[in-house]
C-alpha cells in the first residue's frame, strides 16, 4: 500500500525563499527520488512556508530510508535555512 508523508516548512526570516527553493529543487527532492521516493511535490503554502508531499511505494520502503531522509532534512535546515515545522504520515486509504 502506498504511503505518503507530508512535511510543512518554514524559510529563515531574512532569506531569500526562491534560492532556497532552487538548491531544495536540485538537491533534497533529488536525494529523495534515490531513497525511494516515487514522486515529491513542493507546494508554497505563503511568503515563506512550503508543504512537501513525498509518496513512497509502500511505508517498508520509507522507513528503510528513515536515517537517510533524517540526513537531508538536516541539510535543509543548516544548507537552505528552513526549518521543519511540522510531520504527518500514513498509508493511502482513497483518492480519485
């Protein structure tokens, strides 16, 4: 069963939130496809916050990746000044 998590962030007060889109876009979300990730969508939720949608093939497949996606959103918030504001996840139980 496929599983999703979704991530809310936040850009540091003072940067510039399209730079660090553009090193999230060329270096986290990649990182994440190699880890097993079928598909990350970023989604602008204002001036400075962001909603990251990753969709795994099944919850096995993400929780291998645990320590490795532990790395990269150490990375967002030491290389891109974001930080992780909030964590929801589980498996997909409908859609259309």
């Amino acid at each position: 069963m496929r599983y999703v998590t979704i991530t809310t962030w936040e850009i540091a007060d003072g940067n510039d939130y399209d730079v660090a889109m553009q090193n999230i876009r060329e270096k986290r979300l990649p990182a994440l496809k190699e880890l097993g990730a079928s598909r990350v969508t970023v989604v602008r939720t204002s001036e400075r916050t962001s909603a990251a949608i990753s969709e795994w093939p099944d919850e096995a497949t993400r929780d291998a990746a645990e320590q490795a996606i532990e790395e990269v959103r150490r990375k967002v918030h030491s290389e891109d000044f974001a930080r992780m504001t909030g964590e929801m996840k589980g498996a997909v139980v409908a859609e259309v």
